[in-house]
C-alpha cells in the first residue's frame, strides 16, 4: 500500500491502519479487498483525535476482514505507529484510551 507524500488526506490515515495490519498479518492469510463507508463528524484538526480515530478503525476493520486478532494493548501500540506512514505519529495516548479504557475507570 502506497500512503503518499505531501500534507495527509483523510483517506490516507485508513490506508495506515490497513497497511499497519497488513504488515504484521501472518504470511498464510491470504490478503484480501474490502469495501468501506466512511462517515463521521468529528472535526478534522480540532485536537479530537480524528486521525487516531481513524487509522483505528481501519485497524479493527482490516483485522476483522482478515480473521487476525491481538491484544488491545498490542492493536494500541501498532495503530500509534501506524502514523508514521503519514509523517504524524504521536505518543499513542490516543490510540492506549481508545482500546484500553474502561469505563467508570480513572
């Protein structure tokens, strides 16, 4: 999977998410093409983490098209690495709430 060069698109983040799972998927799983929707209303550049968001579901959707599971701590850590495809990666605290938070936890 191609990301791109130049200021990140949206679409560019889900292709992360899918190439981040693609590049950890076992060798004897044959890789395949889905269809996706992409509808949201978190504001882009708003420091609500829509990126983050994003490159995670992609994950999740890849993961589960593939029959491919691992830990949420581990899903957490690659998605926050995903990033760096696009030039963006952070410290993964986004990605760490998003698939270990518990709620009524602190």
């Amino acid at each position: 999977i191609s990301i791109g060069d130049g200021a990140p698109q949206w679409y560019q983040y889900f292709l992360c998410g899918t190439k981040g799972i693609l590049d950890v998927l076992p060798k004897d799983i044959p890789i395949k093409g889905f269809n996706v929707i992409v509808s949201g209303t978190i504001p882009q550049s708003a420091g609500l983490s829509s990126s983050s968001a994003l490159v995670s579901a992609a994950a999740l959707a890849t993961a589960h098209v593939h029959k491919f599971s691992m830990s949420k701590e581990k899903i957490a850590n690659l998605c926050a690495e995903c990033e760096r495809y696009i030039g963006t990666q952070g410290g993964g605290m986004d990605q760490a709430i998003a698939f270990l938070a518990t709620e009524g936890k602190l």
